[in-house]
DNA sequence: CAAAAGATATGATATTTATCAGGTTTTATG
DNA sequence: CATAAAACCTGATAAATATCATATCTTTTG
C-alpha cells in the first residue's frame, strides 16, 4: 500500500504544503508510514529525534513526567499536525513524551529533508514558524488557565475544548475518548478530583456518560462556569 | 545621540543578527528609540502591532489579564529581547500586554522590514522560528511547574529564576526588583501567600530582604525545596 | 512635612483541593 | 466464562491556599 506525500490531503492542514514539488518528493521518497497502537510511545522525553512525525490518524498525548511521578498533558495532536517539529528547530532533544491515546497512523519524515528545505525556502520556514507562533499563543493561555482558574472551571473547559477539536459522535458523545486519569492530566488535578467533578457535573445536567463516553448535554451552563458565572 | 543597528551589540543575543548588512541597514532606517518608564506599557493585549520592540534597556513584563482582575505574568524580557514577534509573524493581534518593571530603553521596528526578511531570507527566519522554539519549551516548562509544584516550591523557583537571568548586586540583592503583587503575578498565587511565603523563607534563612530588596541566602534550600526535598 | 495613598505584613477563617481508604464496575486474559 | 487486573467511584479527612480584616510601614504629593 504505497501512498505518496504529493496525494496526501494531510498536507492542507500543515506547513508541508509550503513545500516546492521537488522538496516534497524528496521528503515522500524518505518517509515511512507506522502504525501505533493505543498506548505506545511514539517518543519519550529526553531523546534525540532524527525527524518529525506527521499524524494521518489518531491522537497523541504529549505530556511531560514530573519527579512525583504525575503527567502533565500539554497538548493533544491529530490528523493533520506534525509532532517533534520543535525538537528538530532548535536541534535540542524533546522536551515532551508522546503516546497514543488512540490507535494512529503516522509517517516519519527523516530531518534531513525538513531541516535542508528550512535553509533554503522562506515559505517553508515561514510556515512552520506561524504554526509554532500559534502553539506559543495557545501554551501561554493554558498557564494562564492553569493559574488564575479553579479545577471545575477548567474540567468545564476541558469538555469543550474536547468537543470543538474532536467533535462528537451521532449519540452526542465526545469522539475523542479519555480515560479519567488523562482527562485529570490534562487539566491538572488529582483522579479522585477530576471524578468527583464528572459526578457533580451528571448531577446538575452538564454531561452525560456511558462508560468511558462522555457527552456534553448542557454547553451553555459549562461555558457559563468557565466564564465565572 | 543617533545609533544604527549595525553598531548595536544587542544585536548578538536576537534573531536580528542573522540579517544581511542591506537588511539591516533597511531596518535601522525605519526605527525609532522609545524611552519608557517603569510601569507605562508598552502595547496592550488585543492591540495590532505594526512592529516589533528591541530591548535595548530594562526589564518588561509580558502578562495576560483574566476576568477577575488578575493578572498572570508568562514572562520576563530583558536586554536583547524581541517583543512582540509572536504577533507580527501570526498576523495577529497580541495576546498578552507588555509593562516596563524598570526603566527602558526599546527600538520600535516598523514590521514591514520585518515580515519582508522573513519572505527572503532563511536564515532570518529560521534564526526567529528557533527563538520561538526556545520560548515554546520554557513555556511548557512552566505549564508543567504550575500543575506539579506547589506555590511554596514555584516560589523558590521564582527567587532563583531571578538570579540566574537578572543577576545580584554587590550586597547579594537581587538586581530585578519586583514589587510583592508582580511576584505573586509570576508565581500564580494571592498576594498574601505570596508575603506570607517570603516571611516563613526569612525566618527559616533562605532569604534577606531590605525594603523591597529581596536577596538569597540560602540558594541550596531553595534548589532542594524546587527538587522537592 | 503632614496627609493620603499605596505597599507590606499578619492573624483568623473559609474554601478548595489532595490524599487515604474502601468500595463497585468494567475490561482483559488464561 | 471465571478470575485477575485495571479503571472508576464515593466518603472521610487532611493539607494547601485564598479571602477577609486590620495593622504597620513606605512613598508620594499637595
């Protein structure tokens, strides 16, 4: 099953399309598609990357381990982003673990293609310098979240941000499934915390769930909690 | 008093330093000296920039307001800094407000001289995309220090940051003073707790203080408190 | 320099959140 | 399909942190 990057619809969606036809059947000649299972490490903490990973399909976690020994997810990456791209910039070992949360299809993009192409086209820098521009905007307003919201305010959050980014299926519940103890690592608090508040949020009419499923049945009253109301 | 970028040493520590000198040139033409004082801003969250600011001169505070008045610092720039790059490279408006928290000196950079070396030279933009790289992991760094460490340990680590970046004087106090309601801004935390802390590290021999002069004395209790001993 | 404003400090208390301990339900596996 | 393991849930309690009230010290300003 042969699939080049040049008919590859991913590419819309991220700065490979800045790329010249000539650089882009460079990168496809190199690359490798891998399947990851749910749960595996594409990456860890610590490593040397020698290339980036574009994701067709699935999500990964990318979190980073603290010495108590609790996760913190700092973002979620699907279809369409590429991941370890600021590894391989800054020419650093990563900075974050990443694991699927869902089982993927990734290609691997070998360095040399990505790093050759950002010395010589400006499109192509320029484009992956807006996305990390746009990550950058989206950390600093997670640190503001992080301080200056309380835990409920930020599971409310937490729900909507996975409802616009992952949509949900034809029941109403979010597409994108998380285990409790995720969902407590991406808002930052403690399991029992985070269940508690699924439990009080079923209570008042906010959500809805069905084992591991869980749907959004009131948006207005979470965004009014998010708001401070 | 004219300056011209191409004499400017400041140059060395920013992404200007990879423009050509007609690049250079171009930019030292277009851009005016500011002098701020301490507490005047400089640009305010949700404004278009139509350029970038050198520092050249003091210290400013990059911070976001939320809806309860609060205002949480995401970061200190200093000497040689680049503010306000996110925005002109994303073509948006800011998202975060720049104080002075000294007296400053800033270059404002017209963006045109800017955004024009990014569609050309590589080596310009690939130079901005690994400062960005650069500010993209501090800022998870302080995403993971801000879910995982309590306000005691990201005190500790507050009082250190500042010597390590911003240096001591020959008595030993820090050189960036700070007011108590700006630490507890960088921090993420109340006021009070914030004084509250400042005392307990006093009577425990980890810090001095001197009117609003704050100094370490004990630098590894400090690093020990952080690792969590 | 006196008055006012602002910043710093501390105690008492309330609120939020984590932790511990013990359940139940769900999922994985021989 | 029985059993173990993992995930989920809830109550009780402890710890961390914010808030409120008030006092003192510092700086600014008329």
């Amino acid at each position: 099953m042969e699939s080049r990057c040049e008919n590859c619809i991913i590419r819309q969606f991220n700065s490979l399309r800045a790329m010249s036809k000539e650089e882009l059947k460079r990168v496809s000649d190199s690359k490798t598609t891998k399947v990851i299972k749910k749960g595996e490490p594409i990456f860890q903490e610590g490593e040397k990357l020698d290339g980036v990973f574009c994701v067709r399909d699935g999500v990964s976690k990318l979190s980073k381990l603290s010495a108590n020994g609790k996760d913190q997810i700092v973002k979620l990456a699907s279809k369409g982003e590429v991941i370890g791209q600021r590894s391989v910039v800054a020419e650093e070992s990563v900075n974050l673990s990443a694991v699927a949360v869902s089982d993927m299809e990734v290609c691997f993009i070998p360095k040399e293609g990505i790093v050759s192409t950002l010395h010589t086209n400006p499109n192509f820098t320029l484009e992956v310098l807006r996305h990390m521009a746009h990550d950058l905007k989206e950390a600093d307003d997670v640190i503001v979240n992080m301080s200056q919201k309380n835990v409920k305010q930020r599971m409310a959050e937490a729900f909507l941000y996975l409802k616009n980014n992952f949509g949900e299926d034809e029941e109403g519940f979010l597409k994108l499934i998380l285990s409790r103890e995720d969902i407590s690592n991406v808002v930052g608090t403690a399991i029992e915390s985070c269940i508690r508040i699924i439990s009080e949020f079923k209570k008042k009419g906010y959500l809805k769930t069905s084992g591991k499923k869980i749907g959004i049945t009131d948006e207005k009253a979470l965004t009014n909690l998010v708001e401070g109301f």
